[in-house]
C-alpha cells in the first residue's frame, strides 16, 4: 500500500525473504522523500529489528572471508 503525503511517500509492505530452511516474514514500512520526482531520502522501519538482525547476519556467514 502506498500513501500520499505530498513530498512524501509512505509504503507499507512485508519484507519476505528465504535462505536454505531460514525464513523471515515481517510487516515493513517506509518512508520516501521525492524531490524533483526522484527519491532523495529512504527511510525503512522494520517490526522487528532483532529478527531482521538475526536473519542478515545468518545469510551473510557464508560471505564472510576467513580470519587472518
């Protein structure tokens, strides 16, 4: 759902991702500014950080190089 608000748009979405048997499904919003009709700014408010967190740091385990 996306919503007018001059300069403004706010969106609200779900942030739907996989990896392997890892899943996250969480409601999302954001925040766009438009200047010019470009967006300048992009602001994501996430319902659960720790989550998120978790889900990112186990998808990027295996990008990590190994320690020196």
């Amino acid at each position: 759902m996306l919503l007018d608000a001059g300069a403004q748009i706010v969106g609200i979405w779900r942030l739907r991702a996989t990896r392997g048997e890892q899943r996250l499904d969480q409601p999302t919003v954001s925040l766009l500014t438009i200047a010019d009709g470009v967006v300048v700014d992009l602001e994501m408010f996430h319902h659960d950080t720790n989550e998120l967190r978790a889900f990112l740091d186990g998808s990027a385990a295996g990008a990590r190089p190994a320690p020196a």
